[in-house]
C-alpha cells in the first residue's frame, strides 16, 4: 500500500458529468449532439469529465460512418507505410503498446442578471483524448480525437449562448406573466453531453456520446451516437465493414430482434418494415439532409462492447416517445459479425460498473450486487462490505459509501479472474480503492490502494484524468512534495493479487507547481545518464534553473538543468517540505511552491 501524503497536501478533484437518462419530446433550438461553451461563466469548472465531444455534428458523423472518409485513405497510407499492418485486417496492437486515453471537459452554469440569481442553464462536455505520451506511437488516432474535441469546443460557446438566450426569455416571460409559476421556481434548462468508453483494446476504441437535454416544454431529450476506430490507424469504423452478410440479411435479422423487444414490451411494433426502409449500411449523403422526404436515408447508429455489437434507435426514431430508446446486441459469437472485429483472445478489459451501496441492515438476501456499509451515526464508515449473492466479505477501511457511484470498475484479467475497485474518498485528503475479487462468483477481500485525484497533461490544453480501460496499464496519479508540490505518474498492471502493481523504479513527472526552481545554496548530486545515476558526485552551481523530471517516491528526485544536465538529487526525507542532508529544500532553492 503507497504511503500517505501529508494532509496539507489540497486535492484537486476532477467534476463528474453525469448523464441524467430522461427522455422526452421537446427539443432544444439546436444540435443535440454537439457540445457547448467554454466562455465567460459563473462557475468554470475547468477541464475534466468522463470521455469525447457528444459529438461533432451529425452529418459529419454518418459521413464518417457511412462512406469512405479522409481517415480511410489516412489509414491506408499508414498500412502502405507499415509492413506490420494487413489490409485485409484489423491491425492488433500489442498489448503492452494500446494507448492510454483521457478525458478533457467544461461544466458550468447560467444565473439570471437579477437580484435572484436564479439558475437558468448548467452545460457539461467531455471528450476522450490519447494522453500525449502516446500521441507520437498513433498520431492518426490522436488526430481524429483531437479534432473531435476541437470541433466540440468550438461549438461550445455557439450553443450554449443559444441555450442561455432562451433560458434567459422563458424566465423573463414568467416574471412578466400572471402565470402560476415564480421565478423562483424557473425549470432550469441544462444540456449534458458525455462520452463514454465502451471498448478499449489492441483493435478497437468504440465511444457512445451521450446527450441529455432540457429546453423549456413537456419534457427532457436524450440522445446518443457511436463512433468507434481502429486504435492502430486511426480509421473510423464502417458498420459495413464489421458485417458478413447483406444489408436486406442484416435487416431481416434486426427486424425479428426488435419485434421480440416490442413484445417483451407489451408494445406494438408499428410498421417495423417502413421504419427499417431508410436505414442504410452505405446511405446516399443526398438523402440524409431532409429527415421528412420519403425517400431520406440514415446510416445505422452502432458501437462496440465487450460483448457484441449494439445497434441502437434513439426516442422517436423507429417509434413514438413512449416507447423510448431500443438497444439490440449481435455477440461476438454470431456469424454475422467478421472476425476481424470480434474481442482478442487472452486480453482483459476494465469498465464501469453502477453497483449500490446501501447500509448493512436495509439489503439483505438481494441477489444483485451491492455493497453494505455500517451506519455509525457520521459521514464515514470503518468497514466496507461487498456481497454477491450468498457469498460476501469485508474490507476494514475508513470510507464515505455513499458516493462510491463516483468510480466503481469491474476488472477482467486476460488470464480469467475477475476484481471489483471502488473508489470512495477517504478520512484525509486522497482517494481510496477498495479491491474485491469476486473470480467466479466468490467475494474476497484483497485492500485498498490510494491516488491523489489530479490530471494528467497539465501544461497543455488538453488536461484531464485517466480513462482506466486495460487491466494491463493503469496509469495512477500522485503528488510528490520534495521540491515544491509536482505530479508523478505510475502504470501499473493487475497483480496476481488484483492490486496494481509497477515494474518502474522512477516514475515520470507530469506537472510542476513551481514556476523556477532556481539554486540558492550549491546543491550535492549525482551526474544521471541515459537515466541512471553515473555515481559522478557533483554539486548544483548557485543560480541554476532546474525542473524535477523524474523520482522514485522515496529517496530521490532527478532535474533536468537550464544546460541540460539531469542531476539526481537523494533527499533524507521526501516528507513535507522535503530535506536534503537534513536541511529545508528552502536553504538549497528559490521558488519552491507548495499547494495547499
């Protein structure tokens, strides 16, 4: 288990945009699948979230999922350039290569110009990234995610200001009425746009943006749209692609799966043949503009899981509002799905998991899994208990259960077992990880591991937190404190126990608090090369700038010199404020900054 940080240390925490799924009828005065505004607000947030643009615009997507799109003959370009890469396959990346991705976002909110302040809109947007230390191994992927949150953020602004223009009439318009309504009871109008993984491996990145939205009106809107791509070559995956039989087999096929919905429903699926008519595997981009002409065409919304293809049908488009979204799965295991796309034998994903919690006396004999938490009469609990089904056991850990909804992921090793992480908050200023492993049904407590809750890439305009998604690198992020506060970066795999494990013995430095670090006392060190300690002692002239690189969180730090000399620096204590031969770092150097 890694040692606490000092509780001065201030935890930055990344803001959860979470989707609420409603659904309704009455849409907002623009595109529901692109992102808002990043300008002027009452409360910005920052960068954060949970994954990509909820998206670029609509005619843009089908394009880049229904024809032969500049990303095709990007992709073929890389495969002509790599002797690696099959044409006729999807190219499978090795497993210690796959990329680790991240999520950037905004959130922020509306008042009214008034004394009242009344909320008018809250916005939120996220967009899955590659961390930039693997945006040189797949620049055509990085390119394509990068210019999805591109174009998300520049439309931001635009529609948002739409939204808040609205929001900002509709309230104006009730305190100028007799109407029933006050202004303190304005229905606030919000609109949240959030990716989510849902593959990630040596073959595929699938995302479904979702977009929730409310403009005033009956009701709540709830959209969502897929894109997925081949993680080698960045090339947007066609659902023609993936299928090994016609579009009118296919068709037939999805027909009889969803008339089993309607009916598992107690609903009437109402002329299923003339809705399915403009579905398209390659629909004509002349006919995708005017939804109400009888002949329009539409390519078939789909995306990836780990356990098949899901084609999907948003409210209203195969049936009325009532009858809401429908979801069909074709697995992996059917024919009709080419092999080239289907999961790689002997890898282990991560992903999501919504498990309750509840307190211990409320829950018993469920048969769905759930945690149970003791009620102590205060906001944390000592112990944490996971149960499934008969089987349970408890974990000794100072936790608040009640917001494990922040981060639980259900773990699955290529070699077959299977790990429960919830992440709760703890009774300092960290994050703490409770891991279960529940390998064939049995609940085992293994412990809990600890990160500090801070982004990666944080001297860019990318920043964000770590999407986990291969069991194999978990990138977890720290605070270190020797010289000033800075980040440092760990990725880990699943160990054999389920807790994650580094083969590292230094770690990278991803963010530095301290503007210049410069030397005010000759500093003793070590010359490093090719980063190792040469065991050439030196001192650190007076008066140079450095910039910590590199540390192993436990008893030293290397910088890199204004000259480009890395020194290592070996400290009698890496507790805060750090001390090297017994001595503040403050004796030794000028603009250290602390956090906190």
């Amino acid at each position: 288990m890694r040692k606490r940080l000092n509780k001065h240390i201030k935890k930055i925490v990344a803001p959860v945009f979470a989707a609420a799924l409603l659904a309704g009828c009455s849409m907002p005065d623009m595109s529901l699948t692109k992102d808002f505004f990043e300008g002027d607000s009452e409360e910005m947030i920052g960068d954060a979230g949970e994954s990509l643009p909820a998206d670029e615009n609509i005619d843009a997507t089908k394009e880049d999922k229904g024809t032969s799109s500049d990303s095709s003959a990007d992709a073929s370009t890389v495969a002509d350039e790599d002797s690696d890469i099959d044409d006729n396959k999807v190219p499978v990346t090795d497993i210690a290569d796959i990329p680790i991705y991240k999520v950037i976002g905004r959130y922020d909110t509306r008042r009214s110009d008034d004394d009242n302040k009344t909320l008018l809109l809250t916005t939120s947007f996220s967009s899955v990234m590659i961390i930039d230390d693997y945006k040189d191994e797949y620049p055509k992927l990085y390119e394509v995610l990068r210019q999805r949150a591109d174009e998300g953020l520049e439309t931001y602004t635009s529609d948002s200001e739409s939204m808040y223009s609205e929001a900002t009439e509709h309230y104006e318009s009730i305190k100028d009425s007799e109407s029933p309504y006050n202004e303190d009871e304005f229905p606030s109008y919000y609109n949240d746009a959030c990716d989510k993984v849902t593959r990630s491996d040596s073959r595929i990145l699938s995302i479904v943006s979702e977009n929730d939205s409310y403009a005033g009106g009956a009701h709540p809107y709830h959209y969502m749209v897929g894109v997925s791509f081949i993680v080698a070559t960045g090339e947007t995956i066609a659902l023609s692609d993936v299928l090994t039989v016609s579009e009118d087999e296919f068709k037939k096929e999805l027909k009889g799966r969803l008339e089993q919905q309607f009916e598992e429903r107690e609903s009437t699926f109402v002329n299923p043949d003339d809705y399915l008519s403009h579905y398209k595997l390659n629909p004509d981009p002349d006919k995708m503009d005017d939804y109400t002409g009888e002949d329009y065409e539409t390519d078939f919304n789909f995306y990836f899981a780990y356990d098949g293809v899901h084609i999907f049908f948003n409210t209203y488009e195969i049936d009325s509002y009532a009858e809401g979204s429908f979801d069909v799965c074709f697995s992996y295991d059917e024919s009709l799905i080419n092999d080239d796309y289907k999961l790689v034998d002997g890898t282990g994903y991560m992903e999501p998991d919504d498990i309750a919690s509840y307190k211990d006396a409320t829950y018993k004999g469920a048969d769905m899994m759930h945690f149970e938490f003791e009620d102590e009469g205060g906001t944390y609990s000592s112990s944490l208990t996971l149960v499934n089904g008969d089987s349970r056991d408890t974990l000794d850990v100072d936790v608040d259960p009640t917001i494990l909804e922040r981060g639980v992921y259900h773990v699955y090793t290529g070699d077959g077992r299977e790990y429960i992480y919830a992440m709760c908050d703890d009774v300092s200023d960290l994050e703490v990880f409770a891991v279960f492993d529940i390998t064939d049904g049995k609940v085992k407590a293994v412990d809990c591991f600890y990160l500090d809750g801070v982004w990666i890439d944080r001297d860019g305009d990318y920043e964000g937190p770590a999407i986990w998604t291969n069991p194999e690198k978990i990138l977890l992020t720290h605070y270190g404190v020797g010289l000033g506060t800075f980040t440092y970066l760990t990725i880990c795999h699943v160990g054999d126990d389920g807790m994650p494990v580094t083969d590292d013995e230094a770690y990278a430095i991803d963010d530095v608090v301290s503007d210049e670090i410069t030397v005010a006392m000759a500093v003793p060190a070590n010359i490093v090369e090719n980063g190792e300690d040469t065991g050439k002692e030196t001192t650190i002239p007076v008066g140079t700038v450095v910039v910590p690189i590199r540390c192993d969180d436990n008893s030293y730090i290397d910088v890199e010199a204004d000259d480009g000399t890395i020194y290592r620096i070996y400290f009698s204590s890496l507790e805060y404020p750090g001390y090297i031969n017994n001595k503040e770092v403050t004796e030794y150097f000028s603009g250290i900054v602390y956090v906190g």
